[in-house]
C-alpha cells in the first residue's frame, strides 16, 4: 500500500507497453438475411392470412385451420420476411 507522501512525489515509472490498436474488421453485410428482413413480396398477403386466422379460429376451427396451412404453406415456399413473421405474430 501507497503512503500519501510518496503518492505525490512519485514520478511515473510505468514502463508496461500499450495495447495495440485493432483494426476495424469489415464485414461484409449477409446478403440472404439482410434480404429476408427486408421486404419480401409475400409480406402483405402472409399477413392478411395471418390476421384472418386469428379472427377465425374462435368461430370456426375447420376453416381457420385451412388458414393456417396456407399461411405456413406460403411462409416456407414464398418470399416471407421475418419482420412480417413478428409482424404477425403481434396481431
């Protein structure tokens, strides 16, 4: 432990060497995810299928399943983007 008095007199004796500096690495932006969340072409109608499920589902269960089915029918096989999968999620 340090005194007071020799804390105040003391000169810098610290002879540890800096760290380098890193470089910026740059990335390069993932073409097939900055792709998917962006806007595909099937966001709007994924949607709409989405929201009408969801309507549907309390009155008759039969038609909402079919729903259902083209609604992930049309996200594995269409151009869905994942901010329209949250998107409707939150519907």
């Amino acid at each position: 432990m340090k005194r007071l008095k020799g804390f105040l007199t003391e000169e810098d004796n610290d002879k540890s060497k800096p760290r380098p500096k890193k470089e910026a690495s740059k990335k390069k932006p993932d073409t097939k995810n900055s792709r998917k969340q962006s806007k595909g072409k099937d966001d709007k109608q994924y949607v709409s299928l989405m929201d009408e499920y969801k309507r549907m589902r309390q009155h008759d269960r039969q038609e909402a399943n079919a729903l259902h089915h083209k609604a992930l029918h049309l996200r594995r096989n269409g151009d869905v983007s994942k901010d329209a999968v949250t998107a409707a999620a939150y519907i």
